[in-house]
C-alpha cells in the first residue's frame, strides 16, 4: 500500500512508486481479511464448547475491547498524524493534533471528513467483537444452533459443494451488494463487508469440527490450488489491462469479472485450509506456540509501524529497494520488541489481547489459597 500509485489511496505514500506491485497485492487481497474471518469463526466453535453463550461474549469482550481502545487513542493516531502532515501540510504541534483527533473538528481530505477517532487498520477487531456478540446472542437465544449450523454445512459442502456454494455465497455479495455500498469498514454503513466477512465468519463456526467438510477439501485440494491460481490470473491480467486502456470496461465484463473475484477469494481460502490439514495437523512445537500468541501484538502494531518507519524513511533519499529493505526490517523489529515487552508486562498483556501469563495465574492461585488457610 506505501509503493502502489497515489490512485490506490493510503495513509502515506513513498516517493518510489511501482504500479506492477497492484498485481502482487491482488495475490491476496481478496481472501486474506477472509481468512482470518474464517479462522476467528472456527476458533469461536472450540471456545462455546467450554463455554455458555453469555461467558463467551464476556471472554471476548475482555480480549477485544481493551486492544480496540487502545488502538483508538495511542495505536492509530500517529497514523492520522504523518496522514495529515503529509496530504495536509499540518504544522501544528502532535499535541494540537491530539486534542483536535480527540474533539474535533477532525481534518478534511480531499473534500472529504477524516473521521476520528479513527480504528483505521483495527477494524477488524471492531468487526470480530460484534460478530462474536451477535453469536453469542443467537447462541443463547436457540442453543441448538450450532449443531444446526454444523449439520447444514456438512450436507451443502459435500464433495464439489465444498468448493461451489461458498463462491456462490460471495459472488452474490460482490453482484449485489458490492456496487451499491463501498467498502468503508466504518461498521454502520459497511454491509458489502458484512455480507462477506460475517458468512465466512459463521462458515468458519460450523465447518470446523465437520470431517465430512475436511474430507472434501481435502479430495478437493488440487482442482481449489488450480482455481485459486486460474482465477488470479484472470483477475490480474483484469486490473491490468483496466489501468493501461482508457474508459470504463464494458459492463458485461464487469459482472464476470465479479465472479472471477469470488472464486478467487474462496479457492485460496478452500486450498490453504486443505493443504494445511494435511501437511500440518498434528504438528505442535514452540516456534508454533510462540508466532500463535504473536499475532494479535504483531497485529496491533504493524500498520502504525509501516506507517512512521516509511513516512521518515522515504524523506531521507534512499534508493528505493533499500528504503523498502530497511522499512521491512524496521517494521518486524519494532513487531517483534512489542511482542517481546507485552509478554513479559502483565498489565500489558490484556492491552494487546494476550490472555493472562501462566505465571500471573499461578501467582493468583496461590495467593488465593492463602488467603483461605489464613481464613
């Protein structure tokens, strides 16, 4: 996003500029949020099976929430500062930004209101918190949805379903609901986003603990590997030519171009699940154990990161492939010494949607029994 043209909108823009890298980000631009989606729904399944619908809302308000807030008031607004430096030529001290991002007005780019405070890249923590609030909602309002779901699924996503129904879930969405409603990821008005992400996140929910699902996808996994490429093929050679010939496309192109976008999204999504049953189930170690509680901080910090490393970084006249050498490296560093502070920090640790050191938990075992023999 910091080196595709300034056509392609972001926070801050390099002075290198490399219109190629569209085609290198449209290699999984159009599952990856989907993905994770997917995997949050399946990790929802295992958490209400040691769960009621009520303990699950609160388990993941605690582990959201905090980092959300936290993103909106210290994470992100360092974005929206070198964002209105840069378009803006704002001169006024980070302290004067501060208040106005806190109180308002907020800052107008190209004739349009920057809303703040602002999530930017933690949306998608704001979207999973109230998607996981309204399962739990259905959860408690019909317990037996979930085996519901599970059954529904087993029977749609037999053998070639597996890989038919949710492409035509999502091409529905992108036929329907893509052209009428921008991808704003502002929640209120977001319902493209949600038609997609929220079905990929109760997909996710019902298909995980399904053998007859995973059995499909995996029998399945060389015709998904052949779509997944085939389609971003077609979608890549699409967004190229658009950018090179004048004009809209014709329309009836346009539609079938919809369609490439969802098979695209939903082969990748069918592949990596299959060929990552079978080359990694059963496979544990710490490495494993190690990146699995890494995401989340990774997460939380990588855009600011990407955002204030490339905003200097691109100032101080390097040639380009070492400017975005540097901004990669720079970028994991500060990733990776967050992760390492916040693990090692119990207040930290909810901050940042780590769930409470095993040491911290021994420490409360034990002083509550103490407390009881003192008692």
């Amino acid at each position: 996003m910091f080196y595709v043209p300034n056509d392609w909108d972001w926070h801050v823009k390099s002075r290198w500029e490399s219109e190629p890298l569209i085609l290198a980000m449209y290699l999984t631009n159009p599952w990856r949020l989907g993905l994770l989606f997917l995997v949050s729904g399946a990790a929802t399944r295992f958490m209400i099976a040691r769960r009621t619908p009520g303990a699950l809302a609160r388990s993941r308000t605690a582990r959201l929430l905090p980092p959300l807030l936290l993103g909106l008031f210290v994470v992100v607004p360092p974005q929206t500062y070198l964002q209105v430096v840069e378009t803006l030529g704002f001169a006024d001290s980070p302290a004067a930004f501060y208040l106005r991002y806190l109180l308002g007005p907020g800052f107008f780019i190209d004739g349009e209101r920057l809303l703040t405070p602002t999530w930017n890249h933690l949306w998608f923590v704001a979207y999973l918190w109230v998607y996981t609030l309204l399962l739990a909602a259905l959860l408690a309002w019909s317990p037996s949805l979930a085996g519901g779901l599970e059954r529904l699924a087993a029977r749609a996503l037999r053998g070639w379903g597996v890989i038919v129904w949710p492409a035509v879930v999502l091409a529905a969405a992108r036929l329907l609901l893509a052209p009428a409603f921008e991808s704003t990821h502002a929640l209120v008005d977001d319902w493209y986003n949600h038609a997609q992400y929220l079905f990929l996140f109760l997909l996710g929910f019902a298909i995980v603990k399904s053998e007859l699902v995973w059995a499909a996808l995996d029998r399945l996994r060389r015709p998904a590997l052949a779509l997944a490429l085939l389609s971003y093929a077609a979608w890549a050679a699409y967004v190229w030519s658009s950018r090179q010939t004048p004009g809209e496309p014709a329309e009836a192109l346009r539609v079938a171009m919809r369609l490439v976008y969802a098979v695209d999204q939903w082969a990748w999504m069918a592949a990596i699940l299959a060929y990552g049953r079978r080359w990694l189930s059963g496979r544990d170690g710490p490495v494993r154990r190690y990146l699995t509680d890494a995401i989340f901080p990774f997460y939380i910090v990588h855009q600011t990161a990407i955002v204030a490393f490339g905003f200097h970084l691109t100032r101080s006249g390097l040639p380009g492939p070492a400017e975005a050498s540097l901004l990669i490296a720079l970028t994991a560093l500060a990733c990776l010494a967050t992760y390492e502070v916040v693990r090692r920090t119990p207040w930290l640790r909810p901050l940042f949607g780590l769930a409470p050191s095993p040491l911290a938990k021994r420490d409360r075992t034990a002083a509550h029994a103490k407390f009881l023999r003192q008692a």
